[in-house]
C-alpha cells in the first residue's frame, strides 16, 4: 500500500526503532516525527504525554497519510497506547508488548531486569506486559533519569555516563539478572556503558528490532505491506531545532537522515509526497 509507516519518540530514541524497520521493511516508506521540542517525556506527568501522543498520532494520520502509527517511545506507550488504539482507525504498534515478549525469551535463570524512564517504570506497564505472558520470571526495574539527556546531547559514552550507570544500575545488578531490558528506546545508544557496568554474564534485550518484526507481521496480516519493488523513502521530523536533529540524527540513525522538516507542518497546505 502506498502509504508511509508514522513512528514518533520523544526525540533521538526512536530512531532505534527507525533503523531496525528502515532494515527490514526497506520497501516501507516512513515518516518519523522526533518531539525533541517537548522532550523529554520521562519526567512529564502521563496525561500530559498521553496528549503529545494523541496530537503526534493524529497528525501523523491526518497530515502525513500514515497507514499504521508506531509508538517508538516507552513512555509514550505506557501513557497512551489505550487512547491511541481506541481512537485511530489505523493500527497502532507498540514498543512494550515486543520488548517484554523478547526479555522472557533471553532469560535462562528466570531474573529479568528492566530499565527506563520514571514515567514508564512507575506506570507498572512492564510488570503488566510480562504478567499477561505469564512466563515465570521474576521482574526487577530501575528508574534511570539522566540517560536520556545524556542521549539528546549526543554524549554516549566517558566517564559521567560511566558514573551515572553506575548508580542507577544498582537495584538490577543486586537481583543478579542474566537479562535486561532497555526499556527506553533512547538507552540502546548507552549500549557499550550500560554493558560494561552490567558485566558479561548479562544480555542486554532491545525492543528495537523486536517491535520492526511487530510492525512487519501487523502489515502483513492486514495486507498492508508495500509490494511493487521499490525501494522505500524516508521523512525526518522535528518540534524542536530542525537543523540540530539533522545533524545528531544523522550520526545516530544513519545516511537516510539527510534532510529534517519542521513539525508541525504548515496547516492548509499539502505535505510533499503524500497526495
Ligand atoms: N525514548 C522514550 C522512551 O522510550 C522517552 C524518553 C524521554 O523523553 O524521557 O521512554
């Protein structure tokens, strides 16, 4: 179908998810909008984020034609996934559902550990997600703020990360989990240092790649997978500075993100490529 795929975050995480469908859907078209205006979400109240999802969805739909919406961002889905699902017409995919699914598959001792932002690891959307698995594994989270600003900044590895992880990481080294969950999907970027302080004997699990087989089989399943041969095209944009995401974007996704847009897009006139 010709019709984008729409995916928002609240900034650069989101873009973990961007690469791993940009990869394996590269027929997909996909616009993504980075919130980088309103960021970060993590330590906004959830009705507040539950309306920046609503707004980003729907404008995703009504402006850009998306054909199915992807909330590349935890936060985001732990405040609003239930509003977006009753509200849009089209199908909506999460990152918690996949990266929980993932996690139980990865444990071999059944101690999990799950790390991301205050607002989602305070909603208990995770303890919810693996508890409707019913697999039998016991969950430990931490809260990790700061990661994500570190993120934003394009600061991923050196010492202040080092010391941070350091501390946040301590209530998921102490349940001695063999498997952790990077439940933010800026964390994937802090990858080499949350590593490092975790030790070897623990696997780090993405929702990245997880949540781009999601979307496959979604479209799939609906008939709504591209099939002419092409190859897809991909739109970058941002509510904060355009140039400044162009620029750490292109480090952090790759080459597709040669050019960013301003979000929201001017009202009243059409947006290039989607008629
Ligand atoms: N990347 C987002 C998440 O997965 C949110 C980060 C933030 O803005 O605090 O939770």
């Amino acid at each position: 179908m010709d019709r984008p795929i729409g995916m928002f975050d609240s900034g650069f995480g989101g873009l973990t998810v961007a690469r791993a469908t940009i990869d394996l859907l590269p027929a997909e078209d996909l616009i993504y909008i980075g919130d980088t205006g309103r960021y970060p979400y993590g330590s906004k109240p959830l009705d507040d984020v539950r309306e920046y999802a609503r707004e980003l969805a729907r404008s995703l739909v009504d402006d850009y034609h998306a054909k199915a919406i992807v909330v590349a961002c935890n936060t985001a889905t732990a405040a609003g996934l239930d509003a977006l699902r009753a509200e849009l017409d089209v199908p909506v995919i999460d990152v918690i559902a996949p990266g929980a699914h993932a996690l139980v598959r990865t444990t071999t001792t059944g101690r999990v550990g799950v790390i991301g932002t205050v607002g989602t690891v305070s909603s208990g959307a995770y303890v919810r997600a693996i508890a409707a698995g019913g697999a039998p594994v016991t969950l430990s989270s931490a809260a990790c703020p700061g990661f994500v600003e570190f993120v934003e900044r394009g600061q991923t590895v050196g010492d202040e990360v080092t010391v941070l992880a350091e501390r946040l990481l301590a209530p998921v080294r102490e349940a001695d989990v063999d498997a952790l969950l990077l439940g933010c999907t800026h964390y994937p970027f802090l990858a080499r240092t949350i590593s490092d302080v975790m030790g070897q004997g623990v696997t780090l699990v993405s929702s990245a790649d997880e949540t781009a087989f999601a979307v496959q089989h979604q479209l799939a399943e609906l008939g709504l997978l591209r099939s002419d041969g092409r190859r897809g095209t991909h739109r970058f944009a941002s509510s904060g500075d355009i140039d400044a995401f162009r620029e750490l974007g292109r480090q952090l996704l790759g080459p597709e993100l040669d050019e960013t847009e301003p979000w929201p897009p001017a009202r009243g006139c059409s947006v290039p490529g989607t008629d």
